[in-house]
C-alpha cells in the first residue's frame, strides 16, 4: 500500500468516523488472528496518519490486552508488526469503500489488492 493512499485513508476515516473512530479500530484489533511466521515492524507517527488517527489507535491499542496484538508505543511512534498494521489499514479502507466514503484512488487500490494486482 502506498503511503498517500495510507495517509488518505487515516485521514478520511479520522474524518468520517468521528468519536467512533477509536471503537472501529477497536473492532479490527479484536478481529486480527496472527499467522505464524516473521514480519518486520512498521513504526506509526502522527505526521503519517494525522494526529486524530494516531491518538485514536493509541487509544484503542490502550483499551484492552489482546492475545495476538503486540505494540511498543516509543512517544513519537507507535511500533506494530508489518501484517496487524496492514491489517487495521485494510480493514478501514474497506469500511469506507462499503460506506461510500472513500475517493477513487482509495477505491481502486482496494480493487487492485482484491484481485491480487
């Protein structure tokens, strides 16, 4: 995923969702299974995905203790596994293409990962 199409999407749905966007990501941590294997950390600041999105998945990364979601929050960066953080970003782009919300671009990048492109 390209980090405008990233940065697009945090910032619609920090948009869109509102105070709700923090019981979203809630929901897509709760929903992650992690697969077996090694995947390299992503670290998350608040300039890529806004300050809204950064504190919203702070906040819901703080909500409860998870089995398979592992995070290190360093004070200007919030460390993930490459899979969960692909994970949360499609799970949102998604969620705004079935809602109607999101742009072409963001549209036809979800398209282009469906079928495999």
């Amino acid at each position: 995923m390209d980090s405008t199409i990233t940065t697009e999407i945090w910032s619609r749905a920090s948009a869109c969702c509102g105070d709700e966007f923090v019981h979203v990501l809630s929901g897509l941590l709760d929903e992650y299974d992690r697969k077996p294997g090694k995947d390299e950390p992503v670290r998350i600041t608040g300039e890529w995905i806004g300050s809204d999105g950064y504190l919203s998945l702070l906040a819901a990364l703080n909500a409860k203790s998870r089995r398979d979601v592992r995070y290190y929050e360093h004070g200007w960066h919030i460390e993930l596994r490459s899979r969960l953080w692909a994970h949360i970003c499609r799970g949102i782009q998604h969620r705004l293409v079935m809602s109607g919300m999101a742009p072409e671009p963001i549209t036809e990048d979800l398209l282009a990962f469906d079928i495999g492109v």
